[in-house]
C-alpha cells in the first residue's frame, strides 16, 4: 500500500493537493502528505523533483520572488490554519516554522545577536528574558558550551560546523512548531556532520522536524519517515524502514538502491 499520510498519531501538518508554480512552471503537482508531530520526516528524490520547494512552501519562502503561486491546501495542526492562504502573515509563520538551509548563512553580527535577531523582530521581551532565550536556543542546538564566554564575538569567525549549530540556534530561538531543514550538512565535514545528525535526532522529541537530503543513510538515521518524490510528485511516504527495505513503488526502489538520481 502506498501511503501519503504516515499511519500514527497526530499530524502536525499536511497538504492537500498542493500545487506549486514558478510562473509557468509547474514544480509541484498536487501532493498530499501528512508530517507527523514530533518526528522527522525526510525528503528524498532525484534532482529537481521537488524537494526544496516542497519545503520552501512550509514557511512561504517563495512569497520573496514575484510570480509564484500555491494551488490546493498547506494546514498547521491543531489550528487548521492553511499556510499558504494569502491572508496568512509570511513573517509571523517564519517564526512558527524555521529554517536551516544548505550553507551555514550567520548574520555578520555577534553569536548573540544572531540568535536574538527574530526576538528583537517580534519584541517585547526585556533584556534578561533575551538572555534566558539565547542560552536556551544555544543549549538547544549543543552549541553553549563552545560560545558561552564569547557570546559578542563575530559570528562569523566560528567554524562551519558551528556556524550550522548557531542557525540552528537562530531558528529555534523564537520556539518553532517546524523546523526545515535542507541539505544542512552538504557543506560540512564528517565530523560535523554526525553532530547535526545527532541534534536533529535529539530536537525531534521537541519539534517537528522535514529534512531535504540527498544522501540515504542520513534519512536512514535520522528521519522516521520518508517521502520519495519524482517529477513534481510524491509517489510514497511511509515508515523510513519501510521505505528502504520494502517500498510499495518501483520507483522508490530503484531511487534507493542507487539505480537512477
Ligand atoms: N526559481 C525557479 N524558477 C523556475 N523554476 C524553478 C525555480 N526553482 C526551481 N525550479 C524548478 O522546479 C523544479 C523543482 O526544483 P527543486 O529545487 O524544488 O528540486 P529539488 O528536488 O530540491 O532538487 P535538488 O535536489 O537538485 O536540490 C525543477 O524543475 C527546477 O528546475
């Protein structure tokens, strides 16, 4: 059976049929997919298919660039609120729905300003709450012990590695409810790599996490489903074991034993 919507507990979002155009391009056609509330759900697929604008449709990243249109149904859980409707505010769901993306991008700003750049955004908060905040979100992202005592350096002097944890950081400062994550460790060493693995294992029992990666045992260790998308589709999503030793679709069998993408 193929399945589009991972058969447990409750969702913390779904499309339904959700189309996404580039203008006259069409890149995505009528997916409906649950993500299930607290588990990380992977993206995996050849090149093009879709992947990154699926998750670029979470967060409105595509609201930046004229032209782009979203057809069908994006919901949040338990609001119902779809994501995608025009009068929803792009900047409030960034701040429900973060983002991690490919290259470590830290703001060139100290590793304390980075971190409370979207509680600045949203105000109100009083000096000390900034600082609880931006411990917590570093502690959060494994990443305090490293920074503690050097919280207004330049964040761009940390490592790669570390510079991927202070997004991390970043994102998760104003408490998402999802956080995106897409290719985050294609620009970094083995190294730094298992350490995001390993926090985005751990950050799953908090927040609901969607993982774009191109490389199978990533999705294999770190995410408990996977959705296999091609040509603008989604041709299954179940559970991430399933999906590597027994998929219902040829398709997906071939992709994941390494015959085609
Ligand atoms: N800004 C754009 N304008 C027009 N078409 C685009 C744009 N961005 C992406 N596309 C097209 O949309 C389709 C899906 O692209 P997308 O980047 O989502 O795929 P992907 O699966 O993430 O690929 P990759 O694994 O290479 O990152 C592709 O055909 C791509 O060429």
């Amino acid at each position: 059976m193929s399945l589009s919507t991972p058969p447990n507990g409750a969702l913390k979002a779904e499309s339904k049929g959700l189309s996404f155009f580039y203008g006259n391009v069409q890149a995505l056609n009528a997916i409906s997919l649950g993500l299930p509330d607290r588990h990380a759900t992977a993206l995996i697929g050849p090149s093009g298919c879709g992947k990154t604008t699926y998750l670029r449709c979470l967060n409105r990243m595509h609201d930046l660039y004229p032209g782009n249109r979203y057809e069908g149904e994006l919901l949040l859980y338990p609001d119902g609120i779809n994501l995608v409707a025009a009068e929803i505010d792009p900047i409030e769901i960034r701040m429900r729905i973060g983002m991690v993306f490919q290259r470590p991008n830290p703001f060139p700003k100290s590793i304390y300003e980075n971190v409370a750049y979207g509680l600045r955004i949203r105000g109100g908060m009083k000096r000390t709450d900034l600082d609880h905040a931006v411990e917590r979100a570093l502690r959060d992202a494994a990443l305090w012990p490293e920074v503690q005592d050097r919280l207004h350096d330049q964040a761009l002097n940390l490592s790669g590695g570390q510079q991927q944890r202070l997004c991390i950081a970043r994102a998760l400062a104003t408490r998402p409810e999802i956080l995106l994550f897409d290719e985050p460790t294609s620009a970094l060493d083995p190294t730094a790599t298992a350490r995001i693995e390993e926090l985005v294992t751990d950050l799953k029992q908090k927040v609901t996490i969607v993982i774009v990666t191109h490389n199978m045992q990533q999705a294999a260790r770190v995410s408990d489903y996977t959705a296999f998308m091609y040509e603008g589709r989604l041709i299954e999503c179940d559970r991430t074991d399933r999906i590597f030793t027994n998929p219902s679709n040829k398709l997906t069998e071939e992709y994941v034993t390494g015959r085609f993408g």
